[in-house]
C-alpha cells in the first residue's frame, strides 16, 4: 500500500528535486506540506505532480513568478490536471516564441558583435540594440551602477 504522504527525502528522491529547491518551492508557495507533531514535514503524493510542472516549466525559461502565478490561477489551489498543463503552456507559449526570436537574432549578430570588438556601443546588438540608449542623452549609460 502506498503512503498518503511523503517526507521531503520521499519527494525529493522521487522527484529528482534537490531538498533544498523543494523548501524553496514551499517558501514560495509552490508546494505545500503539513506538518508532524515532531514538525516534520510531510507531503501529498500528489505534490509529485506540482514540482513534475515546476521542473517542466523551469526548463523551457518559465521564472519560478510566473509558475507561481499560473499556480495561483487553479481553482482552490489544487494540483494541476493534464488540462491545465495544456492550458498553462499554451498561455506561455508566446513569451517563449518572443524569446526564441530575440536568441535567433543576437545568435545571427553575435558574429558581428564579436568582431567590433564592442569599440562601437551605438552599433552593438548586444549592448544597445537599434541605438536604443541614444534617447537617454549623452554620457556613460553603461558604467552606471
């Protein structure tokens, strides 16, 4: 029989999450444990599920705010379902089209980049796409802290 709980060692050998993330993931309310007499931290089983999406969502560039939010957005806290996986990917899908787009781009510049040897800061693609810092006026934009 299975337990209906899990101890943060459990969670963290089946889910291959460091103990350390997983108490970070309750810190910030990602996952959620009740605790022992002994103040012991204990787990639902289906907390596999919440750090499976965090892992998930992490890999692909997700910050740990916007899974936090999308967490947020599940009626009563609960765990996400396949449905909501679907439907939380969906609605991350177009930041990370943005952001493939502008790593396709500095990729295609990059070369160029590197051979100025950044003497030009108002051509760099890097440092100051389409010369956007010339609209702050004149001076070290980039040495301030």
């Amino acid at each position: 029989m299975l337990p209906a709980t899990l101890t943060i060692g459990e969670l963290a050998r089946r889910s291959g999450v460091a103990v350390s993330a997983l108490r970070f993931y309750e810190s910030k309310g990602l996952i959620f444990s009740v605790r022992t007499s002994g103040n012991q931290r204990r787990y639902a089983r289906d907390t596999l599920r919440r750090v499976g999406v965090i892992k998930a969502a992490k890999r692909v560039g997700i910050p740990l705010d916007a899974i936090q939010k999308a967490f947020e957005s599940l009626p009563d806290g609960r765990t996400p379902t396949d449905e909501d996986w679907r439907r939380l990917s969906d609605a991350w899908r177009a930041d990370l089209e943005d952001r493939i787009a502008r790593l396709t781009l500095l990729r295609d510049r990059l070369t160029g980049c590197i051979g100025c040897g950044c003497l030009s800061v108002k051509a760099c693609p890097l440092l100051n796409p389409d010369d956007e810092v010339s609209s702050t006026g004149a001076g070290p934009r980039f040495l301030e802290p």
